[in-house]
C-alpha cells in the first residue's frame, strides 16, 4: 500500500476546451495491466468541453453544481450532484457548467488499448448546442 503523491491542478487545454476547467488527477495507471484514470474536474460557469468520444466509455459523478450534457441528436441532459451520468464507448457528447453555476464531477474511464485512443477530440460546440437549439 501507499499514499498517493500530490499531482497539481492544472487548467484545461483551450484546444479542448471552453472557458475556465480544471482538473485534478485522482488516480492513473500504475502498469501496463492497469486502464483506470479518475479525475475531479472543475467548469467555471458556462464553461464547456469541446465534443469528443472515449474508447471504452467514461462515467462522470458530479458533486457540486449542475452539470448540462449534450450528444449529437440535440439531446441535453442536466445533471444534478449525486448523480452519475454514463456515456457509452464511441458516443460523440460534451459537457458543461450549467449557466450561472459552477460545477465539479468526477471523471472516471479506461485506457484504450492504445492510450492515444482513448478520447477523441474534435470541434468546439457552439452556443446552439450548449443551449439546445440545434435538436
């Protein structure tokens, strides 16, 4: 056993994402046999991610705030803290503070077989999204 050691919070790329996000690694592989990253990440007001897929699927828990989901169908989703939100392998979505909120969730996913492939990042969404117009 061991207690892990202190990793820095570090802003989010703007590449990736919009407006203000930190994250805080919890947890990462140790070895080659090990897959499991978990981080609490942290969306400044109407701060979002950009849209992006993960291999094997990600679960997010939020713990403060209201988090908004949106997919490629025009589906958005708040979510509320204590619950936890599944998106499954491939699934093109984004997340986000609420407006006018701040909000946190715990990332939780596996590693692709080839690291690399674990998220794929692609364009930012734009307001329509986040606000739903584009259903």
């Amino acid at each position: 056993m061991n207690i892990e050691p202190a990793v820095s919070t570090m802003k989010n790329p703007a590449e990736q994402f919009a407006g203000d996000v930190w994250a805080e690694p919890i947890a990462a592989p140790h070895d080659g046999d090990q897959r499991m990253t978990v981080a609490l990440v942290r969306f400044a007001p109407g701060a979002r991610t950009a849209w992006h897929s993960h291999a094997r699927g990600q679960y997010l828990r939020v713990t403060a705030g209201v988090a908004r989901f949106g997919d490629r169908n025009g589906n958005i989703i708040d979510v509320h803290p204590g619950q936890t939100l599944y998106t499954p392998p491939g699934q093109d979505h984004w997340h986000a503070a609420a407006p006018g909120c701040f909000m946190e969730h715990i990332a939780m996913l596996e590693a692709a077989d080839d690291p690399a492939d674990t998220t794929i990042w692609k364009e930012h969404i734009t307001d329509a999204d986040y606000e739903g117009r584009n259903a």
